[in-house]
C-alpha cells in the first residue's frame, strides 16, 4: 500500500514522497524499512533521526528530516490506530453452529451467526445478527446478544443479562455473577441476599480478560456506551458506569458505585461504594477513593487527594528520612540556646544585685 493511499484512508496529509510503499507498520526505535511508525510522545523524539522506518507519523512537519516522509496528523496515535487496522487482517470466523455447541430450541439465533465448539445457549436467550461466540462459551437463559458482538472463548453471560451491539468480550469475562450481598444474623453467621437484578452493558464497549461484573440486588448493573476495560476488573452489584470511561487492569468498584461520563481510572485503584465519581475525573495507579469526587477532579494517592498536592507530598518523602536527625540537631541548638540565655538571666541577676 502506497503512502498517499494510507494518507487519504486515516485523513492524513501526506509530506515528502506519496508513493513510498509500506508494506507494514513497528515502533519508532526498532521499526524496519518499508515500515510506517508514529511519534507521538516526545521522549521518543530522539529516534526521529535514526528510525529506518520508510514514513512517520508526526503533528509537526518541522520533526522530519529533510529527506524523510510520513503523515501529519494532529493526532498521531488515533492516525497510528487507524493505520494499523489497514494491516491487520482479522481472522475468518465461518458462520454456523459447531456440531458440539448445545443451543436450546427456544433462542433466538440471527443471520451470520458463529457458534463456536462446545457452546452453551440456554432457553429464551436471544443472539443478535453477525455474533460471533467462540468455544466454551455459556449463554444462559433470556440473555441477550446484541449484534456483532464478539465473545471470546470462555466468556459466560448469566440469565436475562442484556449484551449491547458491538460489544468485545475477551477471554473468561464472567457478566451477571451474583453480587457480594449477605445479611449478618444474630449469631454472627451470615443469610445470603439473592441477587434478582441483571446486568445491561450497552453498544460499543469492550471488556478486558477476566472481568466480572456483577448483577444487581435489585435493579440493574450499567456499563454505558463506549466505555473500556482493561484485564481483571471488578465491577460490584448495583454500579453504575458512563460513557466512553476507562478502568485500566485490576480496577475493583465496591457495590453502588456510580462512575460519570468520561472517567479514567489506572490501574489498581480501589472505590468504596455507595459514592459518585463524577465527569471527566481522572485517578492516578493505586489510588484509593474512599468518598465522592467532584466533575473534572485529578487525584491520586490513598486516600485519593488533589493530584498536585499528592506531588508535592512525594516530593518531601526522599527527606523524610533524614528529619529525626535534623530534629534532634535543632533541639540540641535550642538547649545550647536556651542554656545560654539562662546565664545571661543569672549573670543579670547577680549584678543588680
């Protein structure tokens, strides 16, 4: 594929030589001729000069050499995303219903449908036209799947949980698991709540390996449109997420946690529940948020503050260590001090005497 063709496909403007050929795509530093990379973060600037990549992506023209090629975009990573779907071929998935898959009379199954080995659909499930649902999967009873939806190998989706359009599961997600409900009884053991909601995960979203999301005491859990998740996220009963937010891997939101539009979260950071996370807030790794937090708030640390005051926090931790001994110092001075003015007071006493 030439240079200008992938131009016009990511709406890029093409700068040096259009009929380059690229014949794939690599990363700055290590990328091969005939490759087409992106600098996107500025510590990578370095390699600009030595890449034996054919092209680059870049916002600003005046980074490439004179005898250089690529891309100018103002956004050079989404352009690179889009690139590199010209290169990669998704595999070929035939539709149909494998021999050993187990579908119950009463689903529903849509044109287009791939059915993959060892499948489980229950009773009344509904499969929306062009899902694909790889091998080991279970579809349980009044699920719904909604179209071109992709379920990786080992995905189970519990009863009457509703699937939106377009959505990914990756490998072992696990949606609509009873939520962690039990009542203490008075002699300390504990009586199950059950679990009676579902779980409603709307268009385009898509879910990490591992992630469990649990079904409502009641009502329902809510993954809003366009919203991603990393690996090993734990979504508690009765939450509430909104569009397009990102939890990075190992995110745990406690039951009743209720996340705005727009949110990222890193990765590790814990929520208490019963609290709202409002628009646009972003949590740095590890941070612990243990109340509610403002629209457009950056935070960090546990418990979550301020991001720029949890900076200067960091930065004093270096001299924590030494502060014993610098205190010890300033008392030993203020004792000298005080000693001193204590023969003054005697001396003065004396002589007015």
């Amino acid at each position: 594929m030439r240079l200008r063709e992938i131009a016009a496909a990511v709406r890029g403007e093409v700068k040096g030589n259009g009929e380059i050929e690229i014949r794939g795509v690599g990363q700055i530093e290590n990328a091969q001729p005939g490759e087409l990379t992106f600098l996107n973060n500025p510590k990578y600037r370095r390699y600009v000069g030595t890449t034996r990549a054919a092209a680059i992506i870049v916002s600003d023209p005046k980074v490439l050499g004179e005898d250089q090629s690529g891309i100018l975009s103002p956004t050079p990573y989404l352009t690179f995303a889009m690139a590199l779907g010209l290169f990669h071929r998704p595999l070929t998935i035939v539709g149909g219903v494998h021999p050993t898959a187990v579908v119950s009379h009463s689903a529903k199954i849509g044109e287009g449908v791939s059915i993959g080995p060892y499948v489980v659909v229950g009773d009344g499930a509904l499969i929306g036209r062009g899902v694909t649902i790889r091998s080991h999967c279970v579809v349980e009873e009044e699920a719904e799947i909604g179209a071109e939806s992709y379920l990786h190998s080992h995905c189970v989706v519990r009863e009457r949980c509703r699937i939106g359009e377009r959505v990914v599961l990756q490998n072992r997600v696990v949606i609509g698991g009873d939520g962690f409900g039990f009542a203490n009884r008075p002699d300390g053991s504990w009586q199950k709540i059950p679990q009676t909601g579902i779980v409603v995960i709307e268009d385009d979203v898509e879910i990490g390996a591992g992630t469990t999301i649990d079904r409502a005491t009641i009502g329902e859990t809510r993954v809003g449109s366009g919203s991603k998740f990393d690996n090993l996220v734990h979504i508690g009963h009765g939450s509430s997420i909104g569009r397009d937010t990102l939890l990075c891997a190992q995110v745990g939101l406690a039951g009743s946690t209720h996340l705005g539009n727009r949110v990222i979260l890193g990765g590790q950071v814990g929520v208490a529940g019963h609290l709202t996370v409002g628009d646009g807030v972003m949590a740095t790794a590890q941070a612990g948020i243990p109340s509610s937090i403002e629209p457009g708030k950056a935070i960090s640390g546990s418990p979550a503050i301020d991001h720029r005051a949890w900076l200067k926090f960091c930065a004093i931790f270096d001299q924590i260590a030494d502060w014993p001994k610098e205190i010890r110092r300033l008392r030993e001075g203020l004792s000298r001090l005080e000693a001193f003015q204590t023969r003054i007071e005697e001396k003065e006493q004396e002589e007015s005497r």
